[in-house]
C-alpha cells in the first residue's frame, strides 16, 4: 500500500456548542469522525486505512475545557490537553499519577495538542491493522499478528480473543486506578460511566476499544476525591522515552498508614486491550508493609496466568518487575 | 487565499504560501521537522489542520529573524553551536527550542532535553542542538 502526502477530500464541521456537535455526529452516525487534537486521526486518513466523510472538530466547544473543582473532586473536560494535565497544580498535587501519566504520553508537540479524551479513546497500534489489512478487528477474519511468523512484540499477554491488539493509552491505567468517571453525552441525554467499564476488548466488541458509538461524545472526566493525594506509583517502559507507547506500563495507586498498605489500584497499560487490573496483587498487599520484601513476596503473582504470543514473554517478568517496583516505592 | 477543509498546515505553508522553511519528514508526527509555533506552543504542522489554527497566531521560522535582518538569538546561538549537521532538521529544532525559551527562559540541561524529545535528528546532533539551546538561553559562554 502506498503511502500518501495529501489528506483525502472531506469535510470539515467546526462546531461550538456540545448539542450541535451531536446532532452532526448523530446526522453522519458511520460516516463522521470526531476531532480532538486529531493526533490519531490524521495517519488513518492520510495512509487511507480508514475513510470519513467528515470530520468534527470538538476544539471549538469551550463546555468541554477546563480544569474545575467539583464537590467530590475534579472534573476534567475532554478538550484539556495533555499538557495541561501535568501542569495543572491541583493534578500535580492530588492526582500526580494523573500528571505523570500524561507526562510520558508522546512527544511535547502532541502532548501540547492531544487531549485526555483522545489519548483514552485512540485506536490500537497493531501495525497490521494501522496499515489497513482486513484483519478482525478491521471486520475481517484473520489476525495477522498471532501467526507463526507475525510479528507481535508489542501484543497482548491476557485477554485475547481473535485481536491480539494492547491498549496503547498512558493515561487510562491511571484513570482506572483513579476510580474516574466518564461523562459522555448523546441525542438521548447524558450518562457516566465508570473508567474501568469504559475500555472494552475484543471479546466484547472486537471493533471498538471504548463503549463510545458514532453519535456519543466523551465531554469530561471526573476523578473522585477518594484517592486524592494518595501513595502513586507511576512507571511507563517503552523502547525510547518520547514517541513509543508502553511496552508495559503500571498506575498504582496506594493508601498507606503508618508503612501499611491499606488499599490500593493497581493497573498495567499495554498487556491487553484494557487496562488492566490487578486484584490478585491487591488482595496480596492488603495490610502488609509497603517495603522490599513484601514486593519480593509476589514472585509472579500478577504475570501468572499470561498467555504470551511467539514474541512477547519478556512482558511477563516486565510486568511483575515493574509491580514489585510499584509495591517497594522505588525503581 | 482558499484553504480546504482537510488541508494540512505545513501543506498550506509550503504550497499555497511558499514558505518552504518548515520542511515534512515524516508528515505524520513522528519527526519534527515541520515544528511551527501557534500562540507559542510548539506544534507538528504535518498534524494540524489550517481550519484548525485560523485564529492563533502561526510563527514559522521565517518569521523568527528581526526586521533588520539580525537572526533569532536561538538561530544564533545554532550556528555558534555548530548545532545542524545535514540541517534538514533544524528548523523544527529552532522552532521547539524558541518555545521553550519563551515558557522557560533558562531551562536545565535536562529540561532542555525534554523539552527539544519531540525533533528527531536523523545525524545525531542532539548534544550539539542542546548546547545551542543553553547557549541561547545564556547559560554557556
């Protein structure tokens, strides 16, 4: 397939009011494609993987920006760039995680233009399915990754059905693990959902990576006061520190008293196509020291039941390394 | 002039406005070299549309040297630097490095290099590229 300099012909809605970006979206349903920073849009469209007739530029809507103290928390409109995020003084003091996350997204010029909504809702990086092959997730029935000769480095480790694809997104563990809330709005009202039932595999719906459908807008993300200025943990590994996505990412969140861990969060980016959640590692810790040896009494708690391609076992001790890490409180 | 609705930034630059200055490397952000500015924060031009910026203020490296000629102190401080090798880099490096200098006037080394972590340099010239941004940000002499 030919690569491509010009973006394809289509057209452009830049609406200002959240009501009229939905009545668009819902008009075209299939055929419009939102906008935010349009940082995972414009490559589909330019390597012609994916067409719209439209696109809908949100970045317009004031609604979706900003940054407000809500009375459980914070409330983060969908429009905030990444930038923001980690540099917005009431994420970096309550929600560090949240800022740090954000913070090792990308490069600095996508950070200053991508936004929370779209680093949550971007589509995988499978590189076969990014260079337009029918693959499942594309509404074929193939997986060109999980074959004999496929090149799956980067792939899932858990969770896999049919797509082997891993959510590429810094900032959704951390979301996760936040216990945020994410408002989206369509024709028929609005609804908030729970980060953690937000993302969904392939076992779910193989050709979506969120419950977002054509017509709904994710217009804000709240973070409850719950783990406010909380014990975070907060580590992404990726081959070179700007442009890469996680190899193994974890966003740990821990209340802890006196040395104790009381409670805790403890999810890992880029092992399946949602971020993923450690109960077992945070049934393991509960009430233990937050220390060396009770990091070292996991073994391969969390990496246990893995289920790795030709290419990607080191993503097992990867993972339970980074968890040991998160555990211990040091690199 | 009529801009399309799906038209890049750097395709407006460089074809409708003849300001070849920001070049396309990679033309979909994972370069940096058609880093431009808009209302001072640095951008990728290949990844922006123009409907997009048409009320900021879009400065490209043409726009960096003074009236009377006298070039950019960033500009400057690259060529005392030796910073470019091939240069074909080296404007989006210039355009990341006045964007930081302008939300932090003199950066650490290591803020420095986060900052300038989104221009790939396919010679390797990043030290030499940071000594001109610590340079020009008067912190070596």
């Amino acid at each position: 397939m030919s690569s491509h300099d010009n973006m394809p012909e289509m057209s452009l809605y830049q609406p200002v009011q959240v009501e009229d970006a939905i009545g668009i979206a819902t008009e075209l349903a299939g055929r419009g494609w939102l906008v935010g920073g349009g940082q995972d849009t414009y490559g589909w469209l330019k390597d012609r993987a994916k067409t719209a007739d439209a696109l809908i530029d949100l970045k317009g809507i004031e609604s979706m920006r900003g940054i407000k103290e809500t009375a459980d928390g914070i409330e983060i409109g969908a429009l905030v760039t990444l930038t923001e995020i980690t540099r917005d003084p009431i994420i970096k003091e309550r929600y560090s995680l949240l800022a740090q996350a954000a913070g090792r997204v990308a490069s600095p010029q996508i950070r200053n233009v991508g936004t929370l909504a779209g680093n949550v809702s971007q589509d995988v990086r499978c590189w076969y399915y990014r260079r337009g092959l029918n693959c499942y997730r594309a509404g074929g029935n193939l997986c060109y990754a999980d074959t004999p000769e496929g090149m799956n480095r980067e792939h899932a480790i858990f969770n896999a059905s049919r797509c082997v694809a891993v959510t590429p997104s810094d900032t959704g563990p951390a979301l996760v693990a936040l216990e945020a809330q994410m408002v989206i709005q369509n024709a028929s009202g609005q609804r908030v959902v729970p980060a953690e039932d937000f993302f969904i595999g392939p076992n779910l719906d193989i050709r979506h990576t969120t419950i977002l459908r054509p017509g709904d807008i994710l217009t804000a993300v709240r973070i409850p006061a719950k783990w406010a200025n909380a014990t975070f943990y907060f580590e992404k590994v990726a081959d070179r520190n700007a442009w890469d996505f996680a190899l193994v990412s974890i966003s740990a969140a821990m209340r802890v008293n006196n040395g104790v861990i009381e409670d805790s969060r403890i999810m890992v980016g880029a092992v399946q196509a949602t971020p993923r959640r450690l109960t077992s590692v945070e049934q393991a810790i509960r009430g233990k020291p937050r220390n060396e040896s009770t990091a070292n009494s996991l073994g391969n708690l969390a990496s246990s039941d893995a289920n790795p391609l030709n290419y990607n076992h080191f993503k097992m001790p990867l993972m339970d390394n980074l968890v040991k890490r998160a555990v211990r409180g040091q690199a | 002039m009529d801009v399309a609705p799906q038209e890049t930034l750097a395709h407006t630059l460089r074809y409708k406005l003849g300001l070849t200055g920001t070049k396309l490397g990679c033309n979909r952000g994972e370069c940096g070299a058609c880093t431009v500015l808009a209302d001072d924060v640095n951008i990728y031009a290949c990844s922006t549309l123009t409907h997009e910026v048409k009320n900021r203020a879009v400065v490209t490296v043409e726009g960096l040297r003074a009236a009377d000629g006298t070039l950019h102190p960033v500009q400057a401080a690259f060529i005392e630097e030796l910073s470019p090798a091939c240069g074909f880099c080296t404007a989006g490096q210039v355009m990341s490095a006045v964007a930081l200098l302008k939300a932090n006037p003199r950066p650490t080394r290591e803020e420095a290099r986060l900052a300038m972590s989104g221009n790939v340099c396919r010679c390797g010239a990043y030290d030499h590229y940071l000594n001109g941004v610590m340079r020009a940000s008067g912190q070596l002499s």
